[in-house]
C-alpha cells in the first residue's frame, strides 16, 4: 500500500503529494460537473473549452471534467463527450491545454452509465443484471440487458483505452466514476448485481469489476500518472451498497496503489450526493460525507476528498484541521462562481452561496433532477462566454432544459 506523504494539519493553500509523486497546489478540488456540451457525436466543442477558461484561472488545485464516455454505444445524458478513438484529438489536446494553463491538475473523468441511461438515448442499455428501477424512475430509465461475460472484458479495456488517451491528449490524471449508481456502482450494489459468475455474488466477487478497471487504466498510464476514483460512502438504498462495504473497497483500491478517493454518495434514486442526508452532526459540520471520511482516514493512508456540502471557510478548514481529508470537494458553487477558489484561498467567503432549488411546484420539484438543470444551464452559459446568474428562477431553467434535453433524445434516437 502507497502511503500518504503528508500528515500535520493542513491549510488551504498548502500543497499535497499524491502517492504517484505528482503534487497538487492547493487543497480545492473542482469535483465533477457534466457539462452536458458535447456534440451529437460526442465531441468536444469550443463551448467547453470557453467553460475551462472560467475555472482554470480559479486557483483551484484539481479540475476534474465532467464524467466523459468511454463507449460511444453507452451515453448517460444528450451532450456527453466520448473519447474511445483518435477522430477528436485535437480538440481534446485544447480542452486539456486550456485547463491546464494557470498550473492546475486537470484529471479526466471516465465513465459507464450502465444501466443509468436516459431512456432512448442508447439502441441498447446494459448493466451487471436485468434488474429494472423502481417505480419512480422506471417512465425515464429502461431495464437494461445482462451484460455477457467477453463484453464486461471490453469495458475494462475501454477504461484503459479512454485513459491512455486522456494522459495522450494533455489530461494530468484521471478519475474513474464509481459513484451515484453508474455501471462501477451498479456493480458493486448487491441490489443492481445479481450475476452468479466471477463478477458478482459474494461482495469480493462485486469488487472485481472496479480492481480490474483500475489494473487496466494503471497498466495504461504507468505508474507517475495519478489515477483516481470517486466512490459512494454508501447508496443509500434498500439492499445497496453499504458503508461496510465501502470501507473494503477503499481498503482494496488503496492496496492496489490508487492516488485519491473521492467520497461521495447516493444514486439517481437517492440523489444525497446533491440533497445531502438528514443528519444533524451532518448539518452542522456543512459537509454530508464527513463522518464516513473519519471512518477511512482511521486505516487508510491514501489522500482522501470529500465532496458534497461545503460552503464556508470555517467549514472546510475545520474538515481539513479534523484530519479526516486531505482535499476539500467543491461542485455547485464553480457553476454559480467561478472563481471560487481565488477567494478562499485569500480567506475571504465566496460571495454566493449554494442554496436549495425549487420552482414553486412541488411536482416539478419532486422531479429530481432540478438540480442537474438549473446548475447545467449555468455551466452552458458560461460555455457562450456569459456570466453565470446565481438568482435565476428554477422554474424558468427547468422549462428550458426540459425542451433542449428532449430534442437531444430524439436527436440521438435518429441517428442509431
Ligand atoms: C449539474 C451537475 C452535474 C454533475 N455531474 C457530475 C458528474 O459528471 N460526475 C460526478 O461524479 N458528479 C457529478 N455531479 C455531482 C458533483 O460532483 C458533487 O458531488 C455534488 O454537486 C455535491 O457537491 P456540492 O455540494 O459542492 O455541489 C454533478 C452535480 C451537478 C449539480
């Protein structure tokens, strides 16, 4: 097992060395956002690019992309980039170029949506089992297929093949998506894997899938690229992944020398990696996943971010005086502003705040994915060189998306 290099109690602006022996400047990670503009094809386009001069002036240390696909035959949402093959390079060397200008790291992450496709979007949906979503979410999402022994072996492949591309392109690290109930999470559910093979049964035999990714992608990028992974403190979800289990898969990745986890939780139909959990000790220290982090950190000596809650300085430097991370997890606030970091790091607060979101129908609202929405528009308009603006209406926003996402759908329907 690599070991952490760095043990005092650390400040924001104190810099980090990854088991890898690449060092991060800072202690802020811009955690990943799903852009969400790609091209029907799944190509890069200048508007992501504009969106990465926002945020690779804004001193944070990491700048991990949104989850970007390894399979053009599995998208998760409309706009979703692809990178599996060499017709876009160039335009990822940009991408990667611009994100990288002011010295921030600039990790790529890859991602399977299994089985949480919208449905329409894929000819087909795969994931470890047949299992279907429940009730709430099943109108949207399809009962995928079992996938079949030789196509789980591509997908590893294509893990390592997206992130020898990353590293070729001018990406600085990569982090695989095992969180929120994408095909790395479906796998190591036991209510989402119910294979009876070398892949699933047993909770060891469910993390076979994610060891196997990870030998892949470091067999692909050697051993000075930083590779890391975003995982579910727990689903949150009757017969899920449990927080038990995750502590052996942290211990399992951390033995097999991965350079950062980022904890997060929650899946599609348990959105607590954006609601949070109701917990009061939760409430009060700002971030939801800090009690399970101090669980880790107890035996795990690999770096640590938690993301997912936090909004004031007092709040994220308690986190890192707490000793329970190494690197403190930022999502929403980088779509509403931008430079964020800068202000942080000087010790000032940011001057918005990350607030809930309703439209004013509760209906629309208990539609779940305002979130994603609202925030996606902000991200868009900085993408056409625009300012965020952190006081619009939800309503208007979900109006708005709902048209450009259902176009997209048909688009993509036309074109399999
Ligand atoms: C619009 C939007 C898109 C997101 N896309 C991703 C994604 O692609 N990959 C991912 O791991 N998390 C994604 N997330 C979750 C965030 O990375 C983060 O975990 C969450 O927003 C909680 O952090 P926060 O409270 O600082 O916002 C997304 C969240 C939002 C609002």
């Amino acid at each position: 097992m690599r070991t952490r290099t760095q043990k005092t109690q650390p400040s924001l602006g104190d810099s980090l060395t990854l088991p890898c022996g690449e060092a991060l400047n800072n202690r802020i990670g811009k955690s990943a956002l799903s852009e969400a503009l790609g091209t029907a094809e799944g190509c890069v386009t200048e508007n992501l690019v504009r969106l990465y001069k926002n945020w690779s002036n804004s001193g944070a240390g990491l700048i991990i992309t949104g989850n970007v696909m390894i399979d053009r035959r599995a998208l998760g949402e409309p706009g979703n980039v692809v990178l599996e093959d060499d017709r876009d390079l160039n335009m990822f060397k940009r991408w990667a170029k611009t994100g990288t200008a002011h010295g921030s790291h600039l990790w790529m992450q890859l991602n399977h949506p299994g089985k949480q496709a919208i449905r329409g979007l894929n000819r087909e949906t795969v994931a470890p089992s047949a299992i279907g979503f429940r009730p709430k979410l099943a109108p949207y999402f399809a009962t995928p297929r079992a996938l079949k022994a030789a196509e789980i072996e591509n997908i590893i492949e294509r893990f390592g093949n997206t992130a020898a591309r990353a590293k070729k392109t001018g990406f600085t690290g990569v982090q695989l998506h095992g969180a929120h109930g994408y095909l790395i999470s479906q796998f190591l559910s036991p209510h989402h894997n119910r294979r009876e093979d070398h892949w699933g049964g047993s909770p060891e035999n469910r993390r076979h899938f994610v060891l196997a990714v990870y030998d892949e992608v470091r067999r692909r990028v050697g051993n000075d690229f930083p590779i890391g992974i975003k995982l579910n403190s727990a689903d949150f979800q009757r017969g899920g992944f449990t927080e038990e289990e995750s502590l052996d898969t942290i211990r399992a990745l951390a033995e097999a020398g991965i350079d950062l986890i980022e904890i997060s939780g929650g899946t599609y139909e348990e959105p607590v990696m954006q609601l949070g959990k109701p917990k009061d000790s939760t409430v009060a220290r700002e971030a939801y996943f800090l009690d399970f982090a101090e669980k880790v950190r107890a035996e795990i000596e690999t770096p640590l971010m938690v993301t997912g809650g936090f909004r004031s300085l007092d709040g994220m430097q308690s986190a890192l005086n707490s000793n329970a991370l190494d690197i403190i997890g930022l999502g929403r606030i980088f779509a509403i502003e931008p430079d964020a970091p800068t202000k942080l790091l000087r010790g000032e607060e940011t001057v918005h705040k990350v607030k809930p979101l309703s439209t004013g129908i509760k209906y629309v609202d208990r539609f779940g994915s305002l979130e994603i929405t609202w925030y996606t528009r902000q991200l868009h308009r900085m993408g056409r060189g625009k300012a965020p603006v952190p006081d619009e209406h939800a309503l208007k926003s979900f109006l708005f998306d709902l048209r450009a996402k259902g176009f997209g759908i048909v688009k993509n329907r036309l074109r399999a």
